[in-house]
C-alpha cells in the first residue's frame, strides 16, 4: 500500500514539474492593443498609434501585427508601413507585406465565419534603450480607402528562456 501511495505521489510530483517547465519556456504579453477601423474602412490618413513602454533592453520580445479583415476584402495582401520612433527620437519607415490570400486564393490567414485573421511575426527582438516606443501604421495601398478591413493590433511579448 506504500508503495503504491509513493508512486501516485511521484507521478503527481512529476506532472506537476512538466507543467512548470512548459509554462516557464512560453512568452507573456507585455502589450496588446488594437485599433477599429469606423465602418470597416482604413483610409490613407488614419494611422494607428501604438506606445509601448520597454523597461528591461536584456529581454527578446516578439511582435505581432494582426490584421482582421472580412471575406469581401478584395485585395490578396495589403501593404503596411510600420513607423517605429524610439525614445531617443530616431525615426524608422519600414514597409510590409500582409498576405490575405494565396495566390489560388486560399485565405492564408485563420477565418472564422467571414472574418479573415493574419498576422505577421517578429521574433526575438531586442531593443536598444528603456523607454516608451512608438509604432505607428499607415496602410501603404495606392488607394486613399482601404475597405473591408476590421481591425490592427499589436501584440508584443516578452520571450521567455526556457
């Protein structure tokens, strides 16, 4: 009977530290904030602002843009310019891809019902000085209104060791 009571408690220990260990190797949201476009409409000069306060510059963090759109959107990618200012001033302008569909027209993307979800990752950054980062997106299309688009979030978590 002992040995029996020994064994559950052992096994129990053991899933307790399996658990532990996958928990401690995932990343944990630093940020997350999104940006609803009024009837679904993202025109030229809306440009959606993002502040994101770095207090730890040892740390990799992973970004996410996420960009939600309906199955009616008719383009198969929207081109984004991401705007980053640091808290030292310096200025970037980088642009993006954000493929909605494939080239047969597979949404490429999560869609649930007629909401069409992408995302596009930047893994494992580090960033140069503490202080508060602004990201700034302008939807970069040769069209003053984009249509049918829901929403932009940013995500930013924190990459834990593991």
């Amino acid at each position: 009977m002992i040995k029996g009571t020994v064994m559950k408690t052992m096994l129990k220990f053991l899933s307790l530290l399996l658990f532990i260990s996958l928990v401690s190797c995932t990343s944990s949201s630093v940020y997350e904030k999104s940006y609803s476009f009024e009837k679904n409409i993202w025109p030229q000069h809306i440009k959606p602002e993002f502040q994101i306060d770095i207090k730890d510059t040892s740390k990799a963090y992973t970004f996410v843009i996420t960009l939600r759109t309906t199955t009616e959107y008719k383009f198969s990618n929207l081109w984004i310019y991401l705007n980053t200012r640091t808290p030292g001033g310096e200025k970037a302008r980088e642009p993006y891809e954000i493929k909605i569909t494939d080239a047969d027209g597979v949404w490429v993307g999560k869609k649930t019902g007629t909401v069409v979800e992408t995302s596009i990752y930047f893994r494992n950054r580090k960033l140069p000085k503490k202080g508060v980062y602004h990201f700034i997106l302008e939807q970069g299309i040769t069209e003053s209104l984009v249509d049918e688009v829901l929403d932009v979030s940013l995500i930013v978590e924190e990459v834990s060791a593991g």
